[in-house]
C-alpha cells in the first residue's frame, strides 16, 4: 500500500517553491522524484491538489503518498517486436495496440522496455535511466504505430533536440466521432494537467505549454470521420486532449469522451502513422510508414458499410 506522509509547512517557508520543499522531506529522495509526485497528484496542500509550480505561503499541511517501492531496473522479457529500422545507433519499432511502453506502477513487466533490454542487450541510451532505457518518445498504451529508440547517449541527445526543435515529421491517423469543421485545419491551444482529475489532461491556461495539431479530413462517414493528424508539439495526450476540446472525441477513447457502447473497443483508435527524423549520424533524413493495424481496418470497413 503506499504510504501516506504529512507534514506542516514552517512560516520560513513561504514563498518556496512545493517540489523544492518536498524535496527536503522523509521519503522524497530528490526534486525530481518530488515533481514526478506532483505530475502524478500524489500531492495535496490543505487538501487541494496544487500545480507543478505552486509556491508555499507558510503554515499549510502538506500531505503525500509514496508510491510502493518498485525494482530499480527493468528486466530484459523474450516479447516478439515490430522492427522497422536498425542499426548501431537506433531503431524504429512499431509498437502494437495494447503495449505499454515502459515499466510504471501497475505495469512493472511486459512492456516495450522489457522487450528492448531482451534484443538490444546492452546496447540502449542510459539517458531515459533504468526505467526508460533508448526511450526518446513515448505513444500511450492504445495507441499502435511508430516510435525511434536510441541505441546511444549521440542518438538520444540528436534525437531529443529534433523532437524540441519540432523538426522529427509525426503523422497519426484516427477515427473521430462527428464531422470536423473543416477538411483541413490547425487546433493551436495549450495542454496542462486537468484541474481536477490529475491523470487527464486539459487545454487550459494554466501551467500548461503551447500545442499545435494540424488535421486533414481522409474520409467522413455519417457520424464520424477518418483524419489525419500531424504534430507540431508534442504534449501528453495532444491529439486526444484537442479533439475533444473540438467536440470531437476519437473513437474509443474513454478518458476523453469517445467511448460509444455500439463499438465496444479497448482504448482510442489511434495509430501513429508516419515517422521522419534526421539520422544522428549519417544525417540522412529518413522516413518509415506504419500500415493501419487490422483492428482500424475493420472500424474503416464497418463504417462504409454502414454509410451505403
């Protein structure tokens, strides 16, 4: 069970950052450790949940969870991969619906780390640490498709800066409920933590970062349309968080309003299609296609045969 740790914050320390002060306390054995604590609202003051930035003001109580304690190290599991590209300094994987990518409280094995350590051996980025070895980019648990892993600390580094620069190319495609308003368009509105529920995120105005998505309209269907998304950042959730700020959830996905009892499915129908980066060391620009997975061609199916 986690365990749950309060304490009083002193007059002295108004005007201290939170993750700074938690840092200090029984069981938070760095800033880092108390921000990831914050990002995973395991933190109250006074008994509300406070942004990543909050600044004490002296005599609150400020109450923690700490999470079970975890092993320090993924373990190397013999898992199947989709490999697209390889070589010495990275490679591309096509990730399957249904596949975490790295180890997480709930998800300790199984994951696409595990299946990493297992192939590359020791031949992984160290950048990501032990949990997230190679891990430059992360796609969420139900959505398939494409992702780069650094086989070195050079490709990481090269790769991460490409990724902040906004130059790797990254195309998704998803089926959405409604019509979108125009066959083509941009949703440029920033992504936070959701006030209320700290797993979701939110377009808000708070704490948040700017995101852009660019949306092309592939195909429209009574009730639905199939898009095409390409990302200029890359927030939590971008494309799910902006389609349901649009009023148009994508199908399936029912942290964000898409889940529909007429279509039964197991997470958002969402596939990272399309990968371009600059090679860290050839500096080749290169570029790999995912096709749809069955499970997307099948909603496809079903939905022009219902529009006849």
């Amino acid at each position: 069970m986690p365990d749950r740790r309060q304490v009083a914050a002193p007059d002295t320390a108004a005007g201290a950052r939170l993750d700074a002060f938690l840092a200090g306390c029984e069981g938070v054995a760095s800033r880092a450790a108390a921000q990831k604590l914050l990002a995973d609202g395991l933190v109250t003051v006074d008994g509300r949940a406070p942004g990543k930035s909050h600044r004490l003001a002296g005599g609150e109580t400020v109450e923690y969870l700490l999470p079970d304690p975890r092993p320090a190290e993924a373990a190397p599991e013999d898992i199947p991969l989709s490999i697209v590209y390889e070589d010495e300094s990275l490679l591309v994987v096509d990730k399957p619906k249904g596949m975490v990518v790295h180890p997480a409280p709930g998800t300790p094995d199984g994951t696409l780390v595990n299946a990493l350590l297992f192939h590359c051996r020791d031949s992984l980025s160290g950048i990501g640490g032990v949990e997230r070895p190679g891990i430059v980019h992360r796609i969420d648990k139900d959505t398939s498709g494409l992702l780069v892993v650094a086989k070195t600390d050079a490709a990481h580094q090269s790769l991460a800066a490409q990724i902040k620069a906004h130059s790797v190319k990254r195309i998704y495609q998803a089926v959405v409920i409604g019509r979108l308003p125009q066959l083509r368009g941009t949703v440029d509105a920033p992504i936070g933590r959701h006030p209320r529920e700290r797993k979701k995120m939110a377009v808000t105005t708070a704490h948040a970062r700017s995101a852009v998505t660019h949306y092309t309209v592939l195909e429209e269907f009574p009730g639905f349309t199939h898009a095409a998304f390409r990302l200029e950042t890359g927030r939590t959730h971008q494309i799910r968080v902006h389609m349901a700020y649009l009023g148009h959830p994508i199908l399936g996905d029912a942290v964000y309003g898409g889940a529909r009892k007429e279509w039964p499915l197991e997470g958002q129908t969402l596939h990272a299609a399309v990968l371009g980066f600059v090679h860290p060391v050839t500096g080749e620009y290169l570029e790999f296609s995912s096709p749809l997975p069955p499970y997307f061609t099948k909603i496809l199916e079903k939905l022009r045969k219902q529009g006849q």
